[in-house]
C-alpha cells in the first residue's frame, strides 16, 4: 500500500505523506515511501529542491502506536528521515498537526512553513516514552531551552503563530496555503547555484550537527531504560483503549 506520493514541479519534489484514515501516523510502508522517495531526491541532479508535506488538514501525528514504524533505513534512519544526510534543501509545509515523530520530521527540514492552525507537539511523556528520533537534542535549537523542555516534559503543544515569534517556522501563512508557501521558497532556492546551495546545507549541518553523536547515544541510553519499564507498556496500552494511564513510575 502506497502511503507516500511524489510529484515532479519543475526541479521540485513534493513529497506527500499519504495516509489520512489515521492522521498521516508512520508505519513501516510509510518509513519505506519516504527513503525512497528522499532517496530520489537526494540522488537525481535534476531535482534541486524538496517539499514535504502531509496535506491541507495534517502533517504527522507521529509513530504508528498500534504497528510501529518499522525499521529505520539505511541511508534515511528513523521514518527515512531523520538521521540523512542531505546536500538537496527539503521544506517542510505543515498544515494541521505536526506531533511527536512528526514534530521531529519538521526538525529534520531545512526550513520550515506553516499554517496559522498548525500545532507542533512532543507528547511522549503522555505515552510513557521518550522523543528518540532527534527531537531530545534538536527540539532547544530553533527554539528556547526552556520552550523545549516545556514541550517535552508537559507534552503541551506549541501554536503555529508562537512557533514563528520564537524562530522555528520560517514562514507563517493561511490555513492551508502551506504548501504554495512552500512552494515559493523551493522557487527561490531553485534560482540559485544548486552547487552553492548544496555546499552551504552541507557547512551549516556540519556545525549545527556538531554535538549529534552524543544526542543520539543520550537518546538511547533513556531510549533502554523506558523500553525495559511498564510505564512504557502501560501508557500505550491506555493510549490505545483510549483511557488514563496509571503510572506506576517502574
């Protein structure tokens, strides 16, 4: 089942996440369609420009709880997504919920655009989990320290419109114009020297990602600690039957 499409505009590729009986939530046919599809992006000259998007009403709701996200790929990591290395600029358009692993795709992009409804949230906590695709280290760089740690110890989501008075959303537009809006900027990216552009994504990520060893390897220490507890088991379990969970801190 195809849960990613893409579509050629000129050098851009829209890349569209495709699943929305179930709020764009990624499982392993999703990790699948967006490595590959960013793995064409990263790889076809002519392409000089991505554009990732969950359509006018959603952007990500995250892992899929029930089946998970399947295996991280090679080239890609978590979802396809977070752990690549990119020389091709992608842009995120968010529209509607941008939560959890969705939350951290959007950290994954180069830039972000949003609309005024968008939400941006790292509810974990809520599920007896920890954010483990990046979101733990990445999260307190466009945004304050303590704006991160807010997000990811209440799981209280971020409005759109704070988001953008703080740095994270480059571009703020009307509801469901995220994606033209994304659009205009791939444009402007795609009129310059593809060389230049992809030398400077690259020199910025280097710096940015200077302290990403030891964010990942923080990440997985907590990553076993909650994987062997039954707060974990538990908040999903409640998640799932749609109940209170009933912490027993172990």
């Amino acid at each position: 089942m195809n849960r990613v499409t893409t579509e050629r505009r000129g050098r851009v590729l829209v890349i569209r996440m495709d699943r929305p009986d179930k709020r764009n939530a990624v499982d392993a046919a999703m990790t699948a369609g967006l490595d590959a599809a960013l793995n064409e992006l990263e790889d076809d000259p002519e392409l000089w420009c991505g554009v990732l998007t969950g359509g006018p009403q959603m952007f990500c709701a995250g892992t899929d709880l029930a089946n998970g996200a399947g295996t991280p790929t090679e080239r890609g990591g978590n979802y396809g997504v977070v752990r690549r290395e990119r020389s091709t600029p992608l842009v995120a358009a968010v529209d509607g919920i941008a939560y959890g692993g969705g939350f951290e795709i959007v950290l994954a992009c180069d830039v972000v655009v949003a609309g005024r409804s968008a939400r941006f949230g790292l509810p974990e906590v809520s599920r007896g989990v920890i954010a483990n695709c990046g979101a733990l280290f990445r999260a307190p760089r466009p945004l304050p320290l303590t704006v991160a740690k807010q997000m990811l110890l209440t799981g209280a989501p971020l409005s759109a419109e704070r988001a953008y008075a703080l740095g994270l959303v480059a571009e703020l537009v009307e509801d469901g114009e995220a994606l033209a809006g994304a659009l205009e900027i791939a444009a402007q990216i795609c009129r310059n020297s593809p060389l230049a552009v992809g030398v400077t994504l690259r020199a910025v990520d280097r710096v940015a990602a200077a302290d990403d060893e030891l964010g990942w390897a923080a990440t997985v220490d907590g990553s076993a600690v909650i994987d062997a507890s039954a707060d974990r088991a538990e908040g999903i379990a409640a998640f799932l039957e749609k109940r209170e969970p009933q912490w027993t801190g172990r």
